[in-house]
C-alpha cells in the first residue's frame, strides 16, 4: 500500500520532472515565436494527448506518458509532396543561424535553471548530508584484497582514486561501474594512536564486488568511514538495549572497539561477531592487549588430566551447564594464568563456525589476533583484572564488549571541507592510547574526553525483539550455547547511533564545474566501454531518485532538480539526430560549409538514431525496473 508521504513525493516528483521539461519546451517555444516560426504543437509529455486545448494557433497538450516532451514547428518534419524549407514561417524555412538559436534555447535554459537551483542552495547555507558522504577515510577494506595485503586499513586516508582527486563515497561508486583494467590509488597511512603517518600510492587491477554486488568493481575499498555519535535510545525498547547500562550518555561518539579505532558498520559487525575475548597480557615486561578465540572444551584436543583441571576449575567457578558447553581459552595455563603452551583443536571450533560475517584476518593494524606465547601472563579480562583460573573462567562464558567513546567538551562545526581535518585533530587520541596502554592495569575508566563504557553483552535482533519477556533474554545470558547460537550479534540495537552530519555548501561554480566533469567523464566512460549502458537511469530511474531525495527536504530536492536540469542540458547538446544537439550541428554545417542540407537527407540521417534512441530507452527503463522490483 502506497502512504501518503510516498505518493506526495511520487507527485513531487513528476511535477520536478514536469517542470525541467516545460521549461526546456518553453525556450524552444519562445525563441521560434521571436525568430517568426509557426509553432504547431506544444506537448508536455509523450504519446497520446489525455488533454489538449487550442491558443493563439497552437495545440497545447498533455501526453500520456509523463516523460519528454517536444515543440512541433512548421515543416520541421518532411511531409510528402511539400519541401520544407518552401514555407517561409517553418523551421527549415529559417537561416541556420536562427535555427541554431532555437536549437540551442532548451538546453540553455535547463543549464542555466542548474546554476540557479545551485545558488539558492548555497545562499541559503548549503544542505546537511552524512559524514560518510565527503570524508576521504577508507571505513571498510575487503580483507581479502592486494590493497589489503598492501597494509592499508580501515582508517587510511585516500587523496587520489582511479587518477582524480577523490571526493569520497561518490568516488568508491562512480569508479565502480567506469574503472578501466587499472585503478592507481594515492593516499596516507594513519596510525591515529601512534600519530604515524607515511604516504603511499598503488595501480591495482579492479575486481567483482562481491560486497555490492559482482557486477560493481573494486580495488579493495568497500566503503568510506562513518562517524558513529550517540543521540539516545528507542522509547520503544531501550531497556533492553545493550547499551543502555553502558553509562554512554547523549553526544558521545564511538571511536574505540575491542582494541581497534572505529570507521564503519562492517568493522563493528566484525569485531562483535567475532568470538574472542579481549584480554591484556603482560610479555617481557610490558602489556599488550589481544583477542583471544572463545573455544568449547569439547573441540579441545585435550589429555585427561588437562581435561579434568579444566572441570575442576569450572566447578571452582560454580558454572553450570553441560560440560560440552563450557567456554575456556585454546591454551594451557598454570595457576598463575601464565601461558604454558597452545591447546591443538580436535576441529574448527563450533564458535567460530558460527561466525558468519567475520573475516579470518584483522581489520586493524594492531597485532590483536596474533597467538599467545609461552610465558604470557594474562592478568586482564574484558578490562576487569583476573588473578585466578575460576576468575577468567567465570568472565569468559559471557561475550562482552569493550566500548570506548569521546565525549568533546566543545561543539564541532563539521564542514564536508573540514570533517576530517576535525577527526584527525579535534579528537583525543593522545588519551585514548593512554587508556588504551593501561586497560586491566589500572583501575581508569575516562582520560581527558575519552571514557571507557561500562562491558556490553551482544545480542541478536530476535533476542532484543522480545522485549515482553525480559527474563528470555537474561536467562540466555547465562546459556552461552544458545546465546552463541545465533549468527549475527549487535550492540547498537534499541539506540539511536547515526552517522555525523556534515555542512555541505560548496559556491554554485564548483558544484557546476564537477558535476559537468562527472558527466563528461561518464559520457568518456560509456564511449570507451569501460562503463556498462545498463547503470545509467532513465526516466523511471530518474523518478526514483527524485522520489527519494524529495522526502529528504527542500534543499535536497532542489538540488537533484538541478543535477537532472543539468544533465538535459548537457545530454540534449550531444551531436546526435532527434537530439537538439543534432540540429546544432546540421545548423553549423550550413553555417561553415554555406552549402544547405536537404530536409529528406537529415530525416534519413536521423531516423536510425531514432531507432537507437528509442531501443536505448527500452533498454535503460528495463534496467531501471530491475533495480526498482530488485
């Protein structure tokens, strides 16, 4: 069923898409009636008319197909018998010079709307978009990519990609349907604890997307970096929100997570997913923290008296439950929790079978994962100190979460130019590392703006739903078979955590100039065969887009009616027949060559493009339902 907020905007936007057409017929029009053409029709749609009325000799009418329109003048099509350039008041009956002023009328006019849709928006302070949208931090690289074999990670910074500047997440997707057989990509290293920086520029081949889609291309960036802010919970279910006893407080943004600095959803998904236990080791007299895999006894490949301590311990601990579901760590620990050696695995751990979303390697460049050494000593579990076997036995049959967020105590004023000079300054790493170095060994829980939340359990979506029986979920707590059972863990559910908004308000100059380079280079692209026909959009595509973004607010639309006003511009001077740019050109040739074209060979020039044109119509439009029923 269609609300009424969808068909509002459905309506919006055909009167948009209406409107760009009107205004480009009307230019025609009113240059033809200046330049003394007889104007015959005037249609605001294709196909049969579903109204018309008559004025000052001319058919106005409405076609049935809400997509298009034309002006009819006189005799610019040739009617048997009759040559059009004999009548004097028809279009081929004109000088080429006035006929080049009507061609060119609509296209103007529609470039022009877009210089004045885009100064609006910039005079009226530019519109909010995500942080996402302009930031030039890589958020998520595919763990199985050379760019990751390379050593960039989450976090990174990109200043060139595919050999322009890189303007963030427009960038990722427009080179994934455009890049040719190499991508070089330009950028800086960032170890935001350490303040390391080092450039570093690669060509890499571009390969299916399996994270998108296979039909997009990739060198390995997934998707730019997020900046999660905190802005308070669901009234309908925030007491069963694993955040809500964490002490996290409105403002705060999430920068840390189980030892790795926070950039995108996939990472967090990651490292929650991840059945492992983040715990501080000291090693030839320092302490470092790692992750540590979660292991049932039973996929243990354990002696029998290896296998009856653990038990022992486990009844110290006074944990209940099956022994097969009994979670230790894959290592063998004198009482001390000192590190004898490693515990081979009789099979791929059922924990980590059970991770479905998490990728074998780190996402960080922190040696997290790395394995445990004889004569590590683990003296911290999830932050809290352990100093007995039955101590981390009891922490390790609940998976916890370790969350760290900074709280600023000023307002940022985040700009799409300076969004990212702000997280890499603006915020408190300095002290973040220090909380960081001293996680299970002192007792601190805030350094400077950075404050570690209390440890937070994950939970499944089907778990948080059953908010009507809260005893469920707090008893499968304490079942950590069934509790593990489940694929897919969150900690955000029940809060409101989205992504920082940006000030984007840019002059009216700079958006026209690179929205006219994006289409010259898409325009290249498709030319060249590097960009496959099937993700440009049609009519039905450009509906949606202009349905979506009307929902979005005032600015929003009326930046995407200038996009699209621009780009019919641009596209209708492109020399091709049934095109005004084709009658530009027929006109220019007249004008260089002084040698007149007969109005039947232009109609046999023109009636094959017509049948590409309308072919490559169909073809757009069935993509465009594809995406839309997809």
């Amino acid at each position: 069923m269609i609300g009424t907020g969808n068909l509002t905007n459905i309506l919006l936007a055909l009167l948009g898409l209406g409107f760009l057409v009107f205004i480009h017929e009307l230019a025609h029009f009113i240059v033809a009636r200046r330049n003394k053409m007889r104007i015959e029709v005037f249609s605001i749609g294709m196909g049969k008319p579903i109204f018309f009325w008559h004025k000052d000799g001319v058919r106005w009418q409405i076609g049935i197909l809400p997509f298009g329109g034309f002006v009819k003048i006189a005799g610019d099509t040739a009617e048997k018998g009759v040559d059009p350039r004999s009548i004097p008041d028809g279009f081929f009956g004109k000088t080429p010079w006035q006929r080049l002023k009507v061609a060119l009328a609509g296209p103007v006019i529609n470039i022009f709307f877009a210089l004045i849709a885009f100064t609006l928006i910039w005079m009226y302070g530019g519109r909010d978009q995500a942080f996402f949208e302009h930031t030039k931090i890589v958020g998520w690289i595919d763990p199985k990519s050379e760019l990751y074999e390379k050593g960039i990670r989450p976090g990174d910074a990109i200043s060139e990609y595919d050999g322009r500047p890189y303007q963030g997440y427009k960038s990722l997707m427009y080179s994934s349907v455009t890049a040719g057989s190499e991508v070089p990509i330009t950028g800086t290293k960032i170890q935001y604890l350490t303040g390391i920086q080092s450039p570093y520029t690669y060509n890499l081949a571009p390969y299916p997307d399996s994270y998108h889609g296979t039909e997009f291309q990739t060198i390995g960036v997934l998707s730019p970096a997020r900046l999660f802010k905190f802005d308070g919970f669901d009234a309908s279910g925030e007491l069963d929100a694993p955040l809500y006893k964490s002490g996290i407080q409105k403002g705060d943004y999430v920068v840390w997570i189980d030892g790795e600095v926070i950039f995108s959803l996939p990472q967090i998904q990651s490292i929650v997913n991840r059945n492992a236990a983040l715990v501080t080791v000291e090693r030839g007299g320092s302490t470092i923290l790692a992750r540590v895999p979660r292991t049932y006894i039973s996929d243990l490949a354990l002696g029998v008296e290896e296998r009856q301590e653990l038990l022992d311990t486990k009844h110290e601990a006074k944990i209940g439950g099956l022994e097969s579901t009994y979670i230790t760590l894959p290592y063998e620990l004198d009482a001390s929790l000192t590190v004898k050696k490693a515990v081979n695995l009789v099979k791929t751990p059922s924990l980590l079978q059970e991770e479905k979303i998490a990728p074998v390697q780190p996402t960080g460049r922190e040696a997290l994962d790395e394995s445990l050494l004889p004569g590590d000593k683990i003296v911290a579990v999830y932050g809290e100190p352990v100093h007995l076997p039955s101590e981390l036995a009891q922490k390790l049959q609940e998976r916890r979460v370790l969350v760290a967020v900074d709280r600023p105590e000023e307002h940022f004023r985040f700009t799409s130019v300076n969004e990212d000079e702000i997280f890499r300054t603006k915020f408190d790493w300095k002290h973040l590392s220090e909380l960081v170095r001293n996680l299970g060994v002192r007792d601190v829980h805030n350094v400077g703006t950075v404050h570690l939340l209390k440890p937070i359990v994950p939970i499944t979506l089907e778990d948080f739903r059953k908010v009507s029986d809260r005893s469920t979920l707090a008893e499968k707590a304490k079942r950590p078979y069934e509790l593990f059972s489940r694929p897919t863990y969150y900690i955000f559910v029940g809060s409101r955590i989205a992504d920082q908004k940006v000030l984007y308000n840019p002059p009216p100059l700079v958006v026209f100039k690179e929205l006219v380079a994006e289409t010259y280079h898409t325009l290249g692209s498709l030319f060249r065969g590097h960009l496959n026909p099937k993700w440009l959009s049609g009519p039905v595509g450009i509906m949606k887009v202009m349905h979506d973004r009307f929902g979005l607010g005032v600015k929003e639309a009326v930046y995407w009616l200038g996009l699209i006003s621009l780009n019919l511009g641009l596209i209708n001077l492109l020399p091709i027949p049934m095109l005004d740019g084709g009658h530009i050109f027929f006109s220019l040739w007249e004008i260089v060559t002084r040698k007149r074209l007969s109005p039947g060979l232009i109609q046999k020039i023109t009636m094959p493009f017509m049948v590409l044109l309308i072919g490559f119509f169909l073809f757009v439009t069935y993509h465009d339902l594809l995406r839309l029923f997809k």
